[in-house]
C-alpha cells in the first residue's frame, strides 16, 4: 500500500456492505466507528465526484438485521442519494442470489472497491465472490472493520488472506480516479 492505483470510474463500482444500525449496537463495539463512517463517506463522495457507481448492501437475517426493522437501516452517518443503488441480500457474498452482478455487468464494471462490515464476514465472502467473477477487487484498508473482541488482528489477518487470493489491498488516499 504505498502507490496510486489508478482506476477508470465508469468501470468502477464502490461497494457499501452491512454498514447498518444494529452492527454499531453489538455487545462489542467496532473500533473508532466514527472514523470508519468519515472514510467511507469520502469514498463515496470521491467515487460520485467521479461518477463511479456507489453500492449500498443491507443483509436481512431473522435476528437483530430484520428486513425493514430500525437495526436493518443504513447507518445514520451515511447519506445515500437516489442515483445509489441498493441491493438486498441474506448470504454473506452479495453476489448470492441478489442481482448485483447483473447490475454490474449492465453498467460495464469490471472494477469493485469494498468497504464495510463486517470484515471476516461478507466483506471477505463478497471479496472473494468478486475474484471468482472475473472481477478486480480492490480491498479498501480503513474502510472495512468488524465488531470482534481483537479486531485490529482479525482485520490484519483477513486482508493478509484476501492478498494472498487475489485482491489489491489499497488505502482511500492511493485511489485515483482517473
């Protein structure tokens, strides 16, 4: 993580996945939340300067992520506009039985930038769903985390893992739209 990578946005996609309310409620927190709030948000406010494709993922399961309850919500922080699109998923990839991928493939994008939560879970299984697609899949550091009681070595160990498949771990400041 130490170059620009420079990436075409009418090809590029920035995935938010599971960033919702009830994530931000555990009985562990996520580590300085608030800073992952501000990173994505200048991700995506980067990403629509740009015009890249902004991607909010909710996951729906039948405990604290019910469909349509307050905990399923995008977080507050977040401000999404009615040019962003949202997809609805209930498998940990949200390539599973959703339509992103035909959506994508509709918009040309061959490039996805991932962010969200939580990072061993559906950020990793849609990292990895990505790769396997044919997809670029660049790993955004600073703007994924997870509730986990040793997050910052959860965090290190999955990127570590998710370099070694394939995906570009990038900081937000190494992102050239261009």
């Amino acid at each position: 993580m130490s170059q620009v990578i420079r990436i075409n946005p009418e090809q590029t996609a920035l995935l938010v996945i599971d960033v919702q309310r009830a994530l931000f409620t555990r009985p562990t927190e996520i580590p300085v939340a608030y800073k992952l709030i501000e990173t994505i948000n200048s991700l995506v406010a980067r990403a629509r300067l740009f015009c890249a494709t902004v991607i909010y993922i909710q996951h729906a399961n039948q405990t604290f992520l019910k469909e349509g309850s307050e905990g399923w919500q995008i977080h507050p922080g977040l401000k999404p506009t009615d040019t962003d699109l949202f997809i609805r998923k209930k498998q940990g990839n949200a390539f599973l039985e959703t339509n992103l991928q035909s959506d994508l493939e509709a918009r040309g994008i061959k490039n996805l930038l991932i962010t969200g939560l939580v990072t061993e879970g559906c950020v990793r299984a849609t990292s990895l769903g990505g790769l396997k697609l044919g997809y670029q899949v660049f790993l955004v550091h600073g703007a994924h985390s997870t509730y986990a009681r040793n997050a910052d070595q959860v965090i290190e160990v999955k990127e570590q893992e998710l370099q070694g498949a394939g995906v570009v771990l990038v900081s937000p400041t190494e992102i050239d739209f261009t």
